[in-house]
C-alpha cells in the first residue's frame, strides 16, 4: 500500500522540483535591469556677460544762490521824491531802471556854479596866455636883454590852466551828484527788501534796499571722493543738468563754470560751480528756479571703457557665480570700480560671454554640477548597465 503511494506523489515531487529549477535558472541568467537615472541636479538660469563703454554720471546736489547780493546805498544825501513801482520786496526790476529819485534842487545848483567857475577859470586862463604872448613879442624886440620866466607869464599861464582843470574837476563831481539822485538798478536784479519811502530824508552812504542779480544764478555742488577720480580733465564748460524735483519738477541746462580748489576739511569733499543763465526765465521763458531751491545737478563724467554692469544683487562680497564649461558653479572674484543707481560696473574678474547665473540654488557649492534653464542635457549615469547577458 505503502509502494502505491510512493508511486503516485514521486512524479509530482519530480514535476514542482523541476519547475522551480528551470525558474532558478532563468533568473540566474537574466542580466542585471537598467535602472532610469533620475537628474537631480539644481537648474539655473544664466545670461551671458557683455563688456561696453560706459559714461559716467556724476550726481550731486546744492542750493541755487544769486552770482551778486548788493546792499544798495545812497551816495547823495536828500528828500526821496518817488520810488519804481517795482521797487518793492519780490518785485522785479531791469538793468539801468531808475529805483528811485532824490530832490535835485540843491544838485543843479551846485553844477550851475561849477560851471560858472569852470567859465572865470577859463577866461583867466585866455587872459594869460594873452599876456604871455605880448611878453613873448616884447623880448623878441629886444633880444640882448635876459628876460626871467615871470616876465614872460609862465607861472601865471601854468596857474591859470591848474584853476581850469580844478574848475572841471569840481563840475564833474556837481554833475556826478545830480545824476547820483536817479538810482538805478546795476542788473536785471530781484528785489530782497527797501528801506526808504516818498518823504524820508536819506544820508550819503545810507543802505536802502538789498538785491540780488537775475542775471546769473550759481549753485554749488559737493563732488566726494569716489566720484572725484572719474571728472574729466577739463571742467569748464561742461554742460549740466539741473533736476527741481516735486509736484512741479522740471530741468534746466547750465554750465559749469570752475572748481573752488580747496577740499573740505569736515566732508574731505571739493566742490564745483555750477552757473545757470536767467534762472527766473524773463528772457528765455523757462520756468523759474528760485534762490534758495535745493536742485539736484547731473553731468557727464569720464567715459569708462570695457566694463561689465551687473545688478547689485548679483555681486554678493565682490564675488559673482557663473557655469563653467562642465555645467559646474563656479564663484568669481570681481573689482567694483562704481556703483550708479541699481548697478555695480566691473571692471576685472570676468570674461566675454562668461555665463553668469542670476538665480541661485539655495546653498551654491564651488564645484556643484547644475544644468542651465532652457537647454537640454543628459546626466551622467553613477551606474554602468551591462550589456551581455548570459544564455543558458
């Protein structure tokens, strides 16, 4: 009984064994799968760097101030008589216009007598040199006997011309004293404040009134140190840019006229000045910058050649990143020679077309491998797949 079941399972023992042979054997010769290699890589994004010229902006700001302040003063002594309608604090007056008059009266006497002396200095002058003459004839007659200049009237002659010349002098002062009770304006000139009025009696050399020349107005600008090594050799006459900021901005031209030569003992700063032509716009019909107004001024500066701009948040403890030729970061040492605004200008550490990265992975490593945004590549697998597989 015992032999009949041993003759039943046997084959089915031998048919299992062989079926988990032939599985082991299979997977014994089957080769190793490939695996799909996942880049793990950060991506960023590059732009390739470009060297150009660059001219520098010089910006400063200061005060707009008049070229003249004159405190204006009598040089007669008398009643005023009128004023200028204009003649007033704010007001507005002309080169040459008359401010205001003193009483001429006791002026025009005094030429009308200068005159009459210069007429008796005159007439005794012809007198002389009429005598002089008919002394000159009479020795001339008898030309033997000595004649002493006193007889021929050279003393006298000399003495008459010395009362001329004394009597002009003093009908140039009367007259100078009548025009000085018209005084007028010595610029184009905006009026600060007057002193006098209709009736007061004014003293010679009194002040009356403070002006301010409109003609030219100057400002001028702090230059520091930094900015200082980029101004060009020569200064003079370099147009300028005057910004007036606020709900009313607007911009005028001016010219820069000299530097003052000295540096500032406080700020270590030098300082340049700035003219501006007609700054309250009566001739040219620009709009007005008045005295006092704090402006902001812009010129060019030196031209910088072959520079790099890259914004500021690139440059991070004068270095920058960029992607060298095996997809790798790499930091670059850069020289900041300027900063203008948002930028930094480079002037070393980088080359022509040098792929600088602009967005970072989040902890950049010298070396990292990275692949640049937009551009197709393969990672290079850490596992070699087999390629021959062993048949049984």
């Amino acid at each position: 009984m015992q032999t009949n079941s041993l003759r039943w399972v046997f084959p089915f023992v031998a048919l299992i064994v062989g079926v988990v042979g032939f599985m082991g054997i299979n997977a014994i010769a089957k080769g190793p799968e490939k695996k799909e290699v996942i880049d793990t890589r950060p991506t960023v994004q590059v732009e390739l760097v470009i060297a150009n010229d660059h001219q520098v902006i010089i910006n400063s700001y200061g005060e707009v101030k008049p070229l003249e302040n004159t405190l204006l003063s009598a040089q007669v002594s008398g009643e005023v008589l009128s004023w200028h309608p204009n003649f007033v604090a704010g007001g507005i007056v002309a080169r040459g216009e008359t401010l205001f008059t003193i009483e001429k009266d006791n002026y025009e006497a005094a030429v009308l007598v200068a005159e009459a002396e210069l007429a008796r200095a005159q007439a005794g002058l012809i007198e002389e040199q009429a005598q002089a003459r008919v002394a000159e004839d009479e020795a001339k007659r008898f030309p033997s006997k000595a004649r002493t200049d006193l007889f021929l009237r050279k003393p006298q002659v000399l003495s008459a011309q010395a009362s001329v010349k004394s009597a002009q002098a003093a009908l140039k002062r009367a007259q100078r004293d009548l025009g000085n009770c018209d005084v007028t304006a010595p610029y184009d000139a905006l009026v600060i404040s007057r002193n006098i009025g209709v009736g007061q009696f004014v003293t010679m050399g009194s002040q009356v009134a403070e002006l301010n020349n409109i003609e030219t107005a100057e400002v001028i600008i702090p230059i520091a140190g930094f900015d200082s090594v980029f101004l060009p050799e020569r200064i003079k006459g370099i147009t300028a840019t005057i910004i007036q900021k606020g709900l009313n901005s607007f911009t005028r031209e001016g010219v820069i006229d000299r530097d003052l030569g000295i540096v500032d003992n406080a700020t270590r700063m030098s300082s340049l000045v700035v003219r501006i032509e007609d700054p309250y716009g009566l001739k040219n019909i620009q709009p007005a910058i008045k005295f006092g107004s704090y402006v902001q001024v812009n010129f060019a500066g030196a031209m910088l050649n072959n520079i790099y701009r890259l914004p500021q948040a690139l440059v991070n403890n004068q270095t920058v990143w960029v992607v060298n030729e095996n997809q790798e970061l790499e930091p670059r040492k850069v020289t900041v020679i300027r900063e203008e605004g948002e930028y930094f200008y480079i002037s070393s550490g980088l080359n022509a077309d040098d792929k600088l990265v602009i967005t970072l992975p989040e902890y950049p490593q010298k070396g990292m491998q990275v692949k640049i945004a937009g551009v197709a590549t393969k990672p290079e697998s850490s596992e070699t797949s087999t390629s021959n597989t062993q048949q049984l």
